[in-house]
C-alpha cells in the first residue's frame, strides 16, 4: 500500500536531525512555535485536570504539546521517530485506564486545539477535530437541522470514543459512530498526512473503525450527518429494592429481544454507593423524535415508583449536556465490560438475575474501599445494529445478526489511589464471573452456544483481549496494516493501549 504524503511541515526534516539527541519537549519548546506547556503553568494544570480519573491526572507528563494543526501534529511525530521516548495521545480524557491518554514523564500530546466542528449541509457531512468533546459537537449543530452519531453523555471526547467504534443512543438507526466515518485525516509514523477514505486506503479505513490507537494520530473525521429534529429523553431514577431489580431485568431483556424501533435507545444502569449501602436504578432513555410511541419503553414505566423522571422533549444538544450530571469527577475509575448473548424469555430472570447476584456479591468484598462506588450497564446490541453497521460497511467488531447481545459495562470508583491493586483484582473478578456464567449456562443449554461474543473496546479494562477476542481475519487485518503503517512499531511499543498482539 502506498501512502503518499498529502502535507507535510518543512521543517520536519531538519528538525528530525537533532531530534535525536534532545528530549521532545525540549526541541519542540525551542525550534518550534507549537504551543508547549511545562508543570506548574495554568495551561498544563487545567489539562491535567480534564480527566475522567484522577489516577490519569496523577500521572505527570515532562510537557504537554498542544498543536493547532495537523502540520503541527506531523511536526511532533517526526521529531518522535528520531527518539525512543513513550508519549500519549489525549482527547477528552475520558479512558479511565492509566497510560492510555496519559504519561509519567513523557510528552503527552492533546488534541485539544484540534477542535473543529464544519458542518456542510448540501454534502451533509461534518468534518470534526478529536479536540472536541461530543457536547461541544452536538452544540455547534444545534438548530442545524443535523446530527452526528457520537456519545450519549456530552463531555466524553470525540478523538478516542470514534476509535473505540462509537456506541451511541442512534446506534440501531444507524449502526456504530465509526460506521458513519466517511474520512479520517491520519498522521502515520513518518509523519506523513494522510486522507484515509473507503476507496483510497479500504484496509486502513476499515481497521480504524474499532481498531484503536495503533495506526497514527488522527486529526480530523469527516462524519456522516443526518437530519435532526427534537428528541425525547432523560432519566428515570428507581430504588433499587429486589422487586424493582427483577422487573428491570425482565424489561430489559425484553426490549433488546423485541426491539421493535431503532429510533429507541436506552441504557440500564445500577448503582451501589457501598458505605451507605444506596442502591439506585438510572435509566437513560432516548427516543429520535418528540414523543415515543406507545409501547417502546411501557415496561419501564410500568415498573412502579420511580422517584425522579426527567424525560422530555428536547434538542440532542440539550439531552446530551444534560446527561453530563452522570459525571462526576474527583475519583479514580476503572472501567471493565464482557459480552453475552440475550438470554430467551424463558430463561430470562434466571440469567439475568445470576449475572446482577454477581455482581452484587463481588462489590459487597470491596465495601470498605473508601469512596467506593459501584455500577453496572445493561447496553442492549441488538440484532437491527449488527444488520446495520454492515450494512453501512462494517467495522473490526464484524458483530452478526445470528443473535441479540448484551454489552456489560461495569465501573468501580474510589477516592484514593492506594486502593488500586484491590480494586483492579475486584474488576478482574467481576467480568471474569460474568464470562464464567456466560460458558456455564451455554453448556448448560440456558444460552447459545458457539456465538460470536467480542468485547466492547471504549469499555474495556487495560488487560482485556480486544483484539484476541474478535474474528481472526479482522486481527489479520490489523496486523498487516499495522505491519505497513507503521514498521518500526512506534505505536505499539511507545504508547499504550489496546496492542494488536503479535503473531507467535
Ligand atoms: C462517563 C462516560 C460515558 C461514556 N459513554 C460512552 C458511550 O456512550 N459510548 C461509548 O462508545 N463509549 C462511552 N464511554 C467510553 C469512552 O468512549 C472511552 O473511554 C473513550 O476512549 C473516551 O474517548 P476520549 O476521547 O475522551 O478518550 P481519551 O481518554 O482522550 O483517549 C482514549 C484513547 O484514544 C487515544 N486517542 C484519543 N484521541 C486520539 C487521536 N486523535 N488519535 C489517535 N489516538 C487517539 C488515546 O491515546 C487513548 O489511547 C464513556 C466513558 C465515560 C467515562
């Protein structure tokens, strides 16, 4: 494949030269204009402070580079090839995994001046910069008449969610974020500027759409837009007594199986505040239109006393800013997923119920974890989203329509960073559990067997197999483009995040 160099600063190669025996800090400070911040300058302190966990915000880079253009960005890559430092890559800085978005010591690259969002309204696209955060997206389209497909809580950034594929409220009206990237502008290692589109580069295009950050920076996204009017959405807020817990298991079973609207999105989530022993239903509801019809979430109102009811008729901007009450920062988080298949109505309660008894059970052992908060999501993958990101081209995660799926989210957050190794153990335990009983009731004939069950990348915990866990001509198809982009193995053994793992 050839990759030919669209743009490139011409003051890479004379800057490449001395690179070599300088830090990258250091040379990017002196020789270039690139806006660099050192610790202890506002800027520095301001962006550190833009995570999701505070274990990134600890973490401290030697500068923070903040480039304006993707020149700028070329310019910083070619200064790395001619050194051997690590370095991250920052968006929202909403990956709660250490390293991934940020560094000890290193330079830590932020996208955020990258930050624009041009909306072409006769071609219906959006060209989006990763410095943005989806609130800030969904802000500039408000009144447009257009959306994107991007994040259901406004503050998570836009550069490391597309890369992760996307799961979005629209995603079974219009398959996963990455599936409606119609360009990617891509810094490779060589610090060449490439247009990534389905024609010019079709390997590449297709191993950026869930293939994470092992292919080079990206700039921009030139996204799909559709039209957009009012939405309906909010938050139904339940107690989560066992009565309340077992009717929200059933109705969620039953949407993903009946899912009879792909304008309709929810997300299912329980809480445990461990040391007052607060146990909450939040339920995220969406529906693209002003009012749903009837029918589409009933069982989810049927369930009786809930205690706060937002839902409203509203823009996505509005919706999707107003979901930023879920973040609440000052904490560590961890992050961790598995999938698994959409139990029949038959033995619906018993699985599900086993999957929520889990995960009860296991956040009980941490409950004297200071701070400890708990949650798990129910995400329904129905079988429409998988109908759809293929037919819209399709992606790494290559999901089939052979069944319904539920992605699992869980998220453990706690005050200090001491607790880490308990929880990280903790995290382990809980998604192991859940895949335990995934293969136990599938020997058992309670669920399919032999179905192909991928892990969700934006949710998983850094030793999780995402890429051993997909099909094997999709790793094949990441190795060999990884193998052509990027020979010298510069993403993969000077960043983190998920590898592609080499072939024994
Ligand atoms: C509150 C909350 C809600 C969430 N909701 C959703 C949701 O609805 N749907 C969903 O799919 N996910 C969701 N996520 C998960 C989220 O998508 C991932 O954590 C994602 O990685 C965050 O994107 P970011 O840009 O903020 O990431 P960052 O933490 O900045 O980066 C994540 C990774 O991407 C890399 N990266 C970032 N930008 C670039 C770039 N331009 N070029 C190359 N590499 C880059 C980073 O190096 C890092 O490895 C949610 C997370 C949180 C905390």
């Amino acid at each position: 494949m050839a990759f030919s160099t669209v743009r490139k600063s011409f003051a890479v190669a004379a800057l490449a030269a001395v690179a070599a025996a300088q830090s990258t800090c250091d040379l990017v400070g002196s020789q270039t204009s690139i806006d660099s911040y050192k610790r202890f300058q506002i800027d520095y302190t301001s962006e550190q402070s833009e995570y999701w966990s505070t274990a990134c915000s600890d973490l401290k880079p030697s500068c923070i580079l903040m480039p304006t253009t993707t020149q700028e960005v070329a310019a910083i890559v070619s200064i790395l090839a001619a050194n051997n430092e690590s370095f991250a890559i920052k968006s929202g800085g909403h990956n709660p995994n250490n390293y991934f978005a940020s560094i000890d010591g290193g330079p830590l690259i932020s996208t955020k001046k990258l930050d624009q969002v041009i909306l072409d309204p006769v071609a219906q696209t959006v060209r989006v910069g990763p410095g943005n955060r989806w609130d800030e997206v969904s802000g500039a389209l408000d009144g447009s008449g257009f959306s994107v497909v991007g994040g259901r809580i406004g503050n998570v950034g836009v550069g490391g969610y597309l890369l992760g594929a996307g799961l979005s409220f629209m995603s079974t009206e219009y398959g996963w974020a990455a599936n409606s990237i119609l360009e990617y502008e891509l810094v490779l290692a060589n610090a060449s500027v490439v247009s990534v589109t389905e024609s010019n580069h079709p390997d590449l295009f297709m191993a950026l759409k869930g293939g994470g950050s092992n292919f080079g920076i990206v700039t921009s996204y030139l996204l799909q837009a559709y039209p957009q009017g009012d939405v309906w959405g909010g938050n139904l807020i339940f107690d989560a007594t066992p009565e309340i817990s077992k009717a929200m298991l059933a109705a969620v079973r039953d949407f993903t199986e009946n899912y009879d609207d792909e304008k309709a999105g929810i997300i299912v989530t329980a809480e445990r505040t461990l040391a007052t022993l607060v146990d909450l239903w939040v339920i995220f509801l969406y529906y693209n239109g002003p009012e749903p019809p009837e029918g589409i979430f009933d069982k989810f109102f049927a369930i009786s006393k809930f205690k706060i009811n937002t839902c409203k008729t509203q823009s996505m901007h509005s919706l999707l800013s107003g979901n930023n009450w879920a973040i609440v920062k000052g904490s560590v988080y961890t992050i961790g997923t598995e999938t698994m298949p959409l139990p029949n109505e038959a033995n619906g309660a018993e699985v599900m119920q086993k999957i929520f008894d889990h995960w009860v059970d296991v956040s009980n052992k941490v409950q004297l974890v200071p701070g400890l908060i708990a949650s798990i999501a129910f995400q329904p993958l129905p079988k429409k989203l998988a109908q759809v990101a293929r037919a819209k081209g399709g992606d790494m995660l290559d999901v089939d329509d052979d069944i319904d799926r539920i992605v699992l989210e869980l998220d453990y957050s706690f005050v200090s960073n001491l607790s880490y190794p308990k929880i990280d153990q903790t995290m382990r335990d809980t998604y192991g559990g859940f895949k335990t009983i995934v293969e136990d009731y599938q020997d058992s004939g309670l669920l399919p067997k032999d179905v192909y069950l991928p892990l969700f990348q934006n949710d998983c915990f850094y030793p999780q197999d995402y890429f051993g866990r997909l099909k094997p001509e999709k790793m094949a198809l990441a190795r060999r483009v990884q193998a052509e982009v990027d020979p010298k193995g510069m993403w993969k053994t000077r960043t983190d995040g998920f590898k592609i793992p080499s072939e024994y």
